[in-house]
C-alpha cells in the first residue's frame, strides 16, 4: 500500500484507501500474498441509464498500475 501511495503521489494521481460493499476475489489469495483491489475506473450516475466511465480515471488507473508493477519488477 505504501509503495502504490508514493507512486500514486509521484504522479499526482488521485489516491485514497476505504473499503467496498462489493466482494473481491482478492480475498482469495494466500496469507503472505499482498493484494490491491478497486483499481478499475471511477464513475457516475452507477446502475442507471446516464452510467459513465471518467475517461481521466481509467486513463491514471492504468498509467498507475503500470508504474507500480513496473517499479515492483525493479524496471
């Protein structure tokens, strides 16, 4: 969580920790695997007619998580 924060914080992308309501299949994953969940796009107008994607957030969740997997990977 730290590392995904500082990289979040290095390219000032937008990044909070808070739980779901939703279930994660990350919850499967063996005790000394570290696991992220809800880094897909944010939203609005959810479960209605007018849904939408914010086209920013999908582009900084991806941009995010290949910086952070890109760093895990010593790259």
């Amino acid at each position: 969580v730290k590392d995904l924060a500082s990289v979040a914080a290095e390219l000032e992308v937008p990044y909070k920790k808070e739980t779901s309501v939703w279930p994660s299949a990350g919850g499967l994953a063996p005790p000394p695997v570290g696991v992220v969940c809800g880094l897909g796009p944010t939203g609005r107008d959810l479960y209605t007619p007018q849904e939408a994607v914010h086209r920013l957030s999908l582009m900084q969740r991806a941009l995010l998580l290949a910086r952070f997997l890109a760093r895990r990977a010593g790259a």
